[in-house]
C-alpha cells in the first residue's frame, strides 16, 4: 500500500520535471546570442529555484541558462554571413572563462581582413591587441550573433570599417603560393606511312616539365622528332626547344615578370619569341567580376532600394544601395554586347527603370582598368641566324563606359613601329581602329615607311539572336612591315639571298557570325577570311559553316570547310572537307554527380 508521504513527492517530481522542460522549450526558438550580451552587467537574467529537482537532475549546472540557452565550448562550422550577405562555411572555436559564462570565439586581423575589413584600421589596433580577440575590440560597434539552432554566425561590421571591393575580392596578403613540387607531362605518338616501295617512319613527343619553388614558377616546352625513311638508310632525330623560363609574380602590382624564353604579349602587335625579361600584367589576379568588359551603372536611389539589373530578360545582378547616388562597377561580363536593363525598387513601392547599352570588342576595357605589357630582350627564331635586340611595349586603359584607348610601339635595330588606336561602345555595336606607323632601314635599299589601320565590329542583334562576333578589316599600305618580316629581310639580305619572297600584306578581312536558332534547336556559325598581297599574286580565301547542337548527353556538329588559293595566270586550286564530330561521355549512369568529369570520345569523319 502507497503511502500518503510518496505520492505528493511523485506529483512534486512530475512538476519540478515539467517546468524545466517548459524553460528550455520557451528558449529553444531564441537561441541566438549576441557577443556583447556578457559585457553588459544589466542584461536580464532568469534564476532558478534548484528546490524543484531533484535525483539524478540536481547534478545539472543550471547557471549557464541564466542568460538563455547556452553556446558549449566547441569547435563548430557555421555559416557565415558578413552584413546579412552568405560569405561561406568557417569554423569557429568556442571557449569559456567562466563556467557560468556563455562559451565567445575571438577573431584575428586575417580573419577580418578576409571579410573585407579595412588593413589600416586593423593595423592601428594591431600592436594593443593579442593575437585574437573579441571583434568589438578591434571594430568600434561591431559585434556577432551566433544561432545555435541554426548554426549560422551573423557578423555586422559596420560600413565605413569595410573596403569597398569587388564581387569576390580576396586581400593578396592571404594568397597562397602553394607548395614547392615539380612535374613533368608528355604527349606521345607515332605512326607509318606505306606506299608501294616507300615506308617512312615517324614519332613524336611534346614535353612540359615544370617546378614550383618559393615564389618562382620554372616551365620548359619543346618537341622531340624522329624520322626513319628505308630509301636512304638515314634516321633524323631532334630536339626544339620552345620556351624556357622563370616567372614571379607580383600580387600588389597584379602583374608578372618572366625570365628566359618566351614570347611577347600584345593584342595589338604580333607575338614575338625572346630571350630576355617581360613585366606584364595578369588579370588571373583579378576577381571574376572585374575580368572582361562590363560597363559601369550610375543611378540615385531616393531610398533604400533594391537595384536589380537584367540582360535580355535574365537577371545578372541584384544589390541594395542606401538613399542617395551609387554606382555599381563589378558587373560579371556576359559576352560581347545585349543592352542591360536597370530597376530601382524603392521602398515605398515606387520602381525607376532606366537602360545602359552594352556593347563590347577583345580591345575594351572597364572604367580606370589598364593593361601593360614591356619586353626588353634579343629576338630569337630557330630560321633567322640574325638575332637583334628588341624592345615592345603597349598599354590600355579604360577611360569610361563608351572609350578605351590603348598604345603600343616596337623598336630593334633599323626599325621602329608606333601603334595607336581606340575601341568605342555605341547604341549600334562596339567599334575598335587603330593605326600602326613603320619604319625599316636596310643597308642596300631605301628607307621603307608604311602604315597599316585596322577597324573591328561587333553587335549582338537581339531581336534575331545574331551575334556578329568579330568583323576586322586590315588594311597596309605597300611599304609597311612587320619586325619579324624587317628582321627576315635584313637575314636574308646579309646571305645574298631575294627578299621577294617576303609578302607584304596588303588587306585582310575576317568575319564570325553567330545564329542561334529558338526552343534548344542549335546554332549555326560562318567563319570566313580573305587575305592578299602587295608583291605577290596569291590571294588566300577560307569559308566554314557549320551546324551544331546537344541531345542529352551527346554533342555533334557539321560542317564543311572550303580553302581557295588564286593564283594569277595559273588555275585557281580549292579545297573543301567535310567534318562531323560527336563527343559523350564515356558514363552513362544516371544522377552521377561526377559525370561532367568523365572522358569523352571525339569522333571526326573528313
């Protein structure tokens, strides 16, 4: 038989148990805590009677509910967002110095400066701080919020403490060179030719070895031949070298120096191979968004206001702005022309729309972006003996939405070449000329000065979905050359050889069109080229279109390629192939996240 004593101490344990559990639920959903919640001794704090457990639950440390649910010491993976914006997964250390005390993270100067935090304002705190500390210590008003429920950790940082990057920008003080290793790659094939009593054999092989020491990057390219003809009993075995060369890179400058051999830079001049030392700029050192041409967008907002920018009904870009003017400069580039449309969404409802015409060719740039290029060093060219000194430079900026100017020159031993040019956004297309201004010396002959101009085009006519992707017209007058022609003609001069064989280019016309057809039914393309020459009688002509498309995991293309040679008072020869290509992957298994890297197998039939 119960006694009456044991049941009022069951109904007392029954109640004791239900309002512990009634705290914490309560709790549960407010389990966020602020980082200066223990730094302010008039937080409101809940006591609890320890009479109403009992048992087993007497043993619980119910000091740590004082402030609401408890963070526990602990390595954690939150999420991280900088000003309500996603930032990426970090982990985070949670400690305690009191028991009865919230566990708090603390943070270090390369932490805040991956967030995008000021360095002068880190560096000014820097020598007062430890190593890591609490974030209001190092920015006045800055403080975290941690939800456990979630895992998520809120930093607010504010404004005038953050740099005012670009979408994706990392400090180069937290670059990684990466580790020092070496590696070598090589690409291999041979095959013979039978015909009736003949047989040649041939192989060869391109190598790439390269090693990463410190901040020095070694690379070395060549190609080794061997050939084997039964006729002569002779085998021909070679080895080309065709760069050799050291690089360092220079994060603050964002560019590059190169030692050794290698070749020039320059879209504007020709590529030519060295032997001495480069410094040019790198734009893999840029953020994604500030790669490309994408125009600059000014706009006011009377509020604070969602700004949403879209290309072609696509939305490509979406920010909040405060009340006043702003401007937005780290647009992602999305190809080669489409007018972009604006939106500013106000809060009080009302929406300003506004249009910003996009139009691009390879010469544009951003808004106060450059581009440089200068090589001092011998020319080096496994047929030319001559081997003169060379320098070249170039340079482009981006004046504004609608200007880019650039220059570049060349200068060696009995010739100098000047080039300058701009490239122009307009509402029909983008449109880049320039002019290149010559001069070669030679010993036995005149002074040859020439000029050469040259005009680009492209549009995307978004009505039809046709892109003219590149139309270049060049043209030369009769006494204008290249470097590399100038240096030939002097080699050839000194071994008593005709320089005739020199051509001269007199005009060069090339064009790309591009036509994407509705409902996923593929695109047609048109390549087509003609060049001609002042003191030669060939007129070279090249045509290609072709068909291509993707039906699930295969993609093919048609297409026919015609080449055309004329040739005054001799017939004209022609050539046309015919090519179908077919690429899948060599898996087929369905929902298999590593598809996308399986092999796949190129199939061409001319």
């Amino acid at each position: 038989m119960m006694s009456e004593w044991f049941i009022p101490h069951i109904c007392l344990k029954k109640r004791s148990t239900y309002y512990l559990v009634l705290s914490i639920a309560i709790n549960v959903p407010l389990a966020v805590y602020a980082s200066d919640n223990m730094n302010n001794e008039n937080a409101l704090k809940a006591d609890f009677d320890t009479n109403f457990l009992v048992g087993n639950a007497q043993k619980i440390d119910i000091g740590r509910f004082k402030y609401g649910n408890p963070i526990l010491p602990g390595e954690y993976s939150l999420d991280v967002y900088i000003n309500g914006q996603w930032f990426g997964k970090r982990k985070f250390l949670f400690k305690t110095i009191n028991s009865n005390e919230n566990a708090k993270t603390c943070f270090t100067a390369d932490m805040l400066l991956e967030y995008g935090v000021k360095s002068e304002i880190l560096d000014r705190e820097a020598n007062n701080l430890p190593i890591c500390n609490d974030l209001e210590k190092w920015i006045k008003d800055a403080f975290y919020q941690f939800d456990t429920a979630r895992l998520r950790l809120d930093i607010s940082i504010p404004q005038v403490a953050l740099q005012k990057n670009a979408q994706g920008y990392v400090d180069p003080r937290l670059w990684d060179r990466g580790i020092n290793a070496a590696f070598f790659s090589y690409n291999a094939s041979a095959y013979r030719i039978v015909n009736n009593d003949h047989e040649t054999n041939h192989a060869f092989m391109s190598t790439n070895v390269g090693i990463n020491l410190y901040d020095w990057q070694l690379r070395h390219t060549g190609q080794w031949k061997w050939q084997d003809h039964n006729e002569i009993q002779n085998k021909n075995s070679s080895y080309t070298s065709n760069n050799t060369y050291a690089q360092k890179a220079f994060p603050q400058l964002n560019s590059v120096v190169t030692v050794g051999d290698y070749f020039t830079n320059s879209n504007f001049l020709e590529a030519l191979p060295y032997r001495g030392i480069n410094l040019s700029s790198d734009d893999r050192m840029l953020p994604n968004s500030m790669l490309g041409y994408a125009p600059q967008i000014r706009g006011y907002a009377k509020t604070n206001a969602k700004v949403e920018v879209r290309q072609q009904g696509n939305l490509i870009y979406q920010t909040t702005v405060t009340p006043g003017s702003f401007e937005i400069n780290d647009l992602y580039p999305t190809g080669f022309g489409g007018e972009l449309q604006v939106s500013v969404h106000e809060t009080n409802g009302e929406i300003q729309k506004f249009s910003i015409p996009y139009a691009s060719v390879v010469e544009m740039l951003r808004p106060k972006m450059s581009r440089y290029s200068f090589t001092l060093g011998q020319f080096r060219d496994a047929n030319i003996d001559l081997k003169p000194w060379l320098i070249q430079g170039k340079y482009q900026r981006g004046i504004n939405n609608y200007l880019t100017s650039y220059a570049g020159f060349q200068s060696a031993e009995h010739y100098q070449s000047f080039l300058i040019g701009s490239a122009f956004a307009t509402p029909i297309g983008a449109i880049a000329f320039d002019v290149t201004q010559s001069k070669a010396d030679f010993d036995q002959s005149p002074t040859l000065k020439g000029q050469s101009y040259r005009l680009s085009y492209n549009r995307l006519f978004t009505p039809t979905r046709t892109n003219l992707t590149v139309a270049t017209y060049r043209y030369s007058t009769e006494n204008y050359l290249k470097l590399r022609d100038s240096i030939l003609i002097q080699d050839l001069h000194q071994r008593n050889i005709d320089s005739f064989s020199v051509g001269k280019q007199k005009s060069e016309f090339q064009i790309t069109l591009n036509q994407g057809l509705p409902n996923q039914w593929g695109n047609f393309y048109l390549v087509g080229s003609w060049i001609n020459y002042w003191n030669q009688p060939n007129r070279n002509q090249q045509f290609q279109f072709g068909y291509s498309n993707q039906f699930k995991d295969l993609t093919y293309s048609i297409s026919a390629v015609r080449h055309e040679l004329d040739l005054e008072k001799q017939d004209s020869g022609h050539e046309t192939q015919y090519l179908l290509s077919l690429s899948f992957p060599l898996k087929f298994k369905k929902n298999d996240p590593s598809q996308n890297n399986g092999q796949y197998f190129p199939l061409k039939i001319t």
